[in-house]
DNA sequence: GTCTATACTTCGATAGAC
DNA sequence: GTCTATCGAAGTATAGAC
C-alpha cells in the first residue's frame, strides 16, 4: 500500500499538469517538472517511460474526470434548460479546482490534437456528446429552437474555456495596460453565460434585437 | 524598390505564421521555418534579430491587421445589432483569409501573454474594445439588455477562435473516432452565432426556456 | 543577399551506484 | 525508490566566404 503522504508519482502529475499549462508540451522542461515535483529527474523516468507519456497520462486523468463529473448532469431527471445551466456550472465548478485545465485544453485544440492517441481523443468526445444530448431532449419536448448540437456546443465551451484560460492575460492586460479585466469575478461571468446561452436556445419568436432592419446575415466583410 | 516577386522577408513571415500557429513558439524550430519558406536559416537572422523578435513582428502585424479590420465596423452608421452582426462576419471573414491566426491566439491566451511587449498587448485590446464600444450603444438605445461588455466579447470571441480554431482537431475526430464534426461548414457556424449572440444580448423579457423551473443560477456542482 | 560551417546551450533519456 | 553523471540529439545563434 502506498504512503500516506503524496508519494513522488503524484507530485510529478501534478507538477507536470501545471507545468504542461503554463509552457505547453515542448516548453515544458522535464528537468523543470523535476525541480517543481522536488524530485529527481531520473525519478520521472522511473515512473513514466517518456515525456510522451507523461503527458498522455495527464491528460486522460483530466478528461477521464471531467467525463465522469458532466455525465453526471444527465443522470438526475431535470428538464433540458436545468440541466443547461447545471452544464455550465458543473464545468466551471471542474475548472475552479484545476485551473491548468483550460489553458491545456486550449493548447490541444491550438496543437491540432497531432499529440493525442485514441483513448484520450475518445474520453474527450464525451464533452460534446453530453451536450448534443441536452440539446437533443430540449428540441423533442419544444423548449429549444432548432440549434445545431456541435455549433451549440462550441458557443458553450468557447466562452468557458476562453474566458477562464485567460485570467492569467487579463492579468497582463491589468498590469501593463491599464486596462480592465483582470478583476472580473468568475461566478458573475457563469451567471451571464447561462443566461446568455438560454436566452440563445430558447424557443419562440426570435425578437432579434435588429428584427426590422436585419443585415445580409453572411460574410458582409464591413 | 523591392523585387516583384515575394522576397524572402516575406515568405519568412508567412512560413513562420504557420509554423508557430501548428506547433507553438517552442516547438517551431528555426530550421524548419527556414525549410517551408525555402531560404536558408541564417537568411532568418540577417532579416530579424531573433526568433522572439521574428515572432513578435508575426504577432504585431497579425493583430494591427485585425484591429483595423474590426474598426471598420464602426466607421459605418449603423444600429447596434447590424453592427454585432458585422463584427462576427468581419472576424470570420479575417479568419478565413488567415486560418493560422485563431491557433496562434489560443496559444498565446494559453502562455498567460508572458511573451508578449507592450505594443501587441495594446494591439490585441481593440477586440473588446470594439465590442464593447457595440454593447454600450445598444445599452444607451435600449436594443441590447444589461450585458457585461468583457463577459460578452468572451461569448462572442470564444466560439469563433474556438470553433475556427479547432478545424484540425475536428479532423482527427472525424478520422481516428468517426465522430462527425468535421465537415460542418464554417459559414453555417457563423450564421448560428450571429443569431445566438442576437438573443443574447436583445433586450425585452427572457423568455426563458426554464422560467418556470429556474434552477439555482450559481454553482449547482450537480 | 545568400550560403556553409560551426560554436554554444538546452533537453530528453539512460547507465549504474546506493 | 532515489540520486549522480553523462551521452547524444536538437535548437538558437554567429562567423565569415562569396
């Protein structure tokens, strides 16, 4: 049985998933990992047999949690709007505790996902699938408008893991700038995102804001 | 007066925009952009300092390109919500002409901006700026509800480079998991956005999918 | 402006003692 | 399980010929 106190192994994940966040794959130094995990760099190859799959064993614990923690929403009977807004909630509650999450995520999607082998591109699918699957219940029963899945998906997650990911820039911008941002409460940006993303599906008379003078709705190009 | 064909300097840049946006500042080496802009790599250093300040000028010119690119929407009389609407199709369209620029910001929002000097961190804040100059009209006429200007660029920026961005990813899905996604047509997300960002920020009562059931708004953790 | 050759450093990885 | 020492590859950068 292992040590109750954090053994070496876990101090390295943890190590490496901060570290993976702030720098990315290539940025990341092995040797930095080490110092920051206090263990020897020999010690990182005596648990994982690369770099790689370090790396890979990051982030299919990542997405392997947050898998379990979304398809919760489905679990209990709500209707499709509550079960919108837990969405949100149960993601931002995820990224409050493992703020390196966002930026990683942000990292792969940049990087193509030429790092990621099967398993893990499969655990991440859930995060679409689950939401597809609300959307799916919303549109049966009449409370949603005729959204696409995917393209709702992405209207959700873009804004969480942007906007989340960012706090360390919008910490630059505060300092070096002058200008707002950085100060902005997570909680208030959750509550206006749920509203926001309601008020985006819901069924009923659009009542577009620009409903009367409404422009060519593609690629005008200003 | 320079050669009429594209000089070196510039297929420099133009192999280095692709190259940092696939595989990060880190993991572009010098050698291979010399290699895809077909010059030999000292050619780099006689044309730019450094590879940091190789990668600041890409990043300079990219975002004084798109910021006035956006400011161009405001040059117009035009309604709030015609406006909003422009805004998404002017980034789209920028995007599209640039398929490298929404990887090379998910990076940079993913490093925390430590790369980046004064001038680029002033370049990049025109993009909420200019959405934020949009929002506070439709405040001051009525047409848009009491939105946070920042919380609703992040709704607004996040899926675009979000959903642009994740082109090659959506790819591998498509090929490694048969996960559909890939083919969905970028101009068809652009009209989904510019109608869920419309309802939105419109105001006039929520209707609100789950108005009757409204949920906890803030942290439900499922 | 362009190229070859090379100096210098960093990094991933391993051998082998304890 | 943990540490020291080190190898070999790759990466940034420069000197200097043409």
């Amino acid at each position: 049985m292992k040590s109750a106190r954090r053994d070496s192994r876990t101090r390295i994940l943890d190590a490496a998933r901060r570290t993976f966040a702030a720098r990315g794959y290539t940025g990341a130094g092995v040797d930095h990992i080490a110092r920051l995990a206090r263990v020897n760099k020999a010690m990182i190859y005596y648990h994982f047999a690369s770099k790689q799959t370090l790396y890979r064993t990051v982030l299919q614990e990542l997405f392997a949690a947050l898998a379990d923690h979304l398809r919760a929403v489905l679990d209990r009977p709500d209707p499709p709007a509550v079960r919108l807004d837990r969405l949100i909630a149960a993601i931002a509650a995820f990224v409050q505790e493992r703020p390196y999450f966002p930026r990683i995520m942000l990292r792969e999607i940049a990087e193509g996902g030429t790092r990621l082998d099967q398993e893990t591109l499969r655990l991440m699918s859930a995060l679409p699938q689950v939401t597809a699957a609300i959307i799916a219940q919303g549109r049966t029963d009449g409370t949603f408008r005729d959204v696409h899945p995917l393209l709702t998906y992405f209207s959700v997650m873009g804004p969480i893991v942007m906007f989340l990911g960012s706090a360390p820039i919008r910490e630059q911008f505060a300092q070096r700038l002058l200008v707002p941002g950085a100060g902005v409460d997570p909680d208030a940006f959750i509550g206006h995102l749920q509203e926001f993303v309601q008020r985006g599906v819901a069924a009923g008379a659009a009542a577009r804001a620009a409903s009367a003078a409404a422009p060519p709705r593609r690629r005008t190009t200003v």
